[in-house]
C-alpha cells in the first residue's frame, strides 16, 4: 500500500470515528477515485472506525446519538459501495448469515437498525426483515438464505412472548438445531433469553457483534 492510500483510509476512519460524518463520504469517493479497492475501504477504514465508535460507546465517552450517526453513516457509504462491491465480484469476509427483525405487533426498530449495523459492518451477511415480522417471516427468510443466526428486537413486554413463538415456529419446520437464536431490546433478559430457549441474549449493539461472533464459533463446533 502506498502512502497515499495510507493516508486517506486513516482519514476515513477518523472522521467517522469521530464523527464528522459529513465528511465521510467524499472521502470514500476520493478513495475510490484513488483507485483503492471498495473492500479495503470496508475492512481497513471504516470497519476499524466502527469499532473505535462501539468501543467508546460501552466506555462512555459516546452515546446513542454518536452510535447512530455513525451506523447511519456507515449505511450510506455502504450504498455507494455495494454495487461496486458487486460488479467487482470482491467478497466482503462474512463471518456468518444473519436474519434479523422486531417481532410481531411490535413496531419499535430503532435498535434492531443499530443492532443490524452493527452486525453488517462487523462482517455479518444480514437479512433485516423490519419491524411487526410474524414468526413465519423469520422462519421462511432463515431457511431461505440458510440462516446461521435467528435475531430478535421487542421493546414492549407485551410482544416479548412473540419471541417463544418464533422459537416453537423454527422448531416446528425442523430447523431450531440449525440456528442459534439472540434475543434483545430493552425489556428482555438474560433470564428470559434462557426461559424461551433462546441460544443467547445481549443488552446493546456492541455486545451483540461480540456474542454473535461466539454464536458462529459454537455453531462451527458443532455446540
Ligand atoms: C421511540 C419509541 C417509540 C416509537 C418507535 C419508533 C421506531 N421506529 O422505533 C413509537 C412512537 C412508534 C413508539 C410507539 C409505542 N411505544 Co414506544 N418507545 C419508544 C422509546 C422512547 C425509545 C425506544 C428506542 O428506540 N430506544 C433506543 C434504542 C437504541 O434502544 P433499544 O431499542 O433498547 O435497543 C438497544 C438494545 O435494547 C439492544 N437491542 C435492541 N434490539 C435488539 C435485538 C437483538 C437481537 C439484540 C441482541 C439486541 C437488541 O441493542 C440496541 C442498541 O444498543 C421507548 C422508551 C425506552 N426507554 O425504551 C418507548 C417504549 C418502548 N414504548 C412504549 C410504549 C408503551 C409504546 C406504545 C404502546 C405507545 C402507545 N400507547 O401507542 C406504542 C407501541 C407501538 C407498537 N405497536 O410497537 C413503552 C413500553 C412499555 C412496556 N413495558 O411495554 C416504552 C418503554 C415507553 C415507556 N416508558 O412507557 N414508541
């Protein structure tokens, strides 16, 4: 890698490090403009950066504001990147599939974006099926795509028992020893996650890349 390259991918991941978002972009097309590949801009600018960002969030220094901003950025970038990403045939290094949704009757989806990002620049092949999916959804799209992971928001106690039905659904079409299955949002538990039979539970975004990447390691182990 040149200097130059060096220098300019430092500069992306600085700015959405920091988040001076309004500067990332025209400094991914400088990049791109430079000639530097899209999948080096991922994987030494802007995943690097999301990770300081996730890292200063669970120190503190950042909060969900900055969190957002940030994957929102990331999102936008990856949009412009993507079709070249494709038409080059380069293949981002996937660490896993990822279906992910907010359970039925429940339209929160803040969170489950955060959660999808942050899983998509960490590397995940993601399939985020929106807010309100009734388990049926989450079962077809898994078998669909060959799922590794089963995810799943609910923000209102009331929705959270939907998530045992999604649980029943995957085991009724034969696939729940296939997929691990994460659970989230802000009224579920880790006692929870273990009263449904869910395979793993985490309380943030940060911590649901760290727990979904040990998900895939069980998963290879054949845990
Ligand atoms: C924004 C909001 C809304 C917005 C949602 C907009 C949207 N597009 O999402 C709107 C206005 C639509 C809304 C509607 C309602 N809301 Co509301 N809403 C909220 C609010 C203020 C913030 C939620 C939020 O986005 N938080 C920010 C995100 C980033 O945090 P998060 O969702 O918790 O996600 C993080 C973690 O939980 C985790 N996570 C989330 N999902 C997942 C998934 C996985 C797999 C993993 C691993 C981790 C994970 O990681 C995320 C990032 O770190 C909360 C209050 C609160 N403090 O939570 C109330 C709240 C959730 N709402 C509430 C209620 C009651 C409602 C309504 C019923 C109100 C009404 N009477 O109409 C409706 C229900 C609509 C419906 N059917 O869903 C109550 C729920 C009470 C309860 N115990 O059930 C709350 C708690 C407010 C309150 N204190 O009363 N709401």
């Amino acid at each position: 890698m040149s200097d130059e390259e060096r220098e300019i991918l430092e500069k992306i991941k600085n700015y959405l490090a920091n988040i001076e978002i309004d500067k990332v972009p025209d400094a991914v097309k400088e990049a791109l403009n430079k000639g530097i590949p899209p999948l080096k801009i991922i994987n030494e600018a802007l995943a690097p950066a999301m990770n300081i960002v996730g890292k200063k969030f669970e120190e503190g220094e950042y909060f969900l504001a900055e969190l957002v901003a940030a994957g929102e950025t990331f999102k936008e970038v990856l949009g412009i990147l993507r079709p070249l990403l494709l038409k080059s045939g380069e293949k981002i290094k996937r660490l896993g599939k990822v279906v992910i949704g907010t359970v039925r009757g429940d339209l929160h989806d803040i969170g489950k974006n955060i959660v999808a990002t942050m899983l998509e620049s960490a590397g995940f092949e993601v399939y985020d099926l929106g807010a309100d999916v009734p388990p049926e959804e989450f079962v077809k799209k898994a078998k669909e795509v060959n799922a590794d992971i089963v995810a799943m928001s609910a923000l209102l106690t009331t929705t959270m028992i939907e998530m045992k039905n999604v649980i029943e659904e995957l085991k009724k079409a034969g696939i729940r020893d296939k997929v691990k299955v994460i659970i989230g949002g802000a009224p579920v538990t880790e006692e929870f996650a273990r009263e449904i039979g869910a395979d793993a539970y985490a309380e943030d975004a940060v911590k649901a890349v760290e727990v979904c990447k040990r998900l895939i390691e069980e998963k290879k182990k054949g845990k």
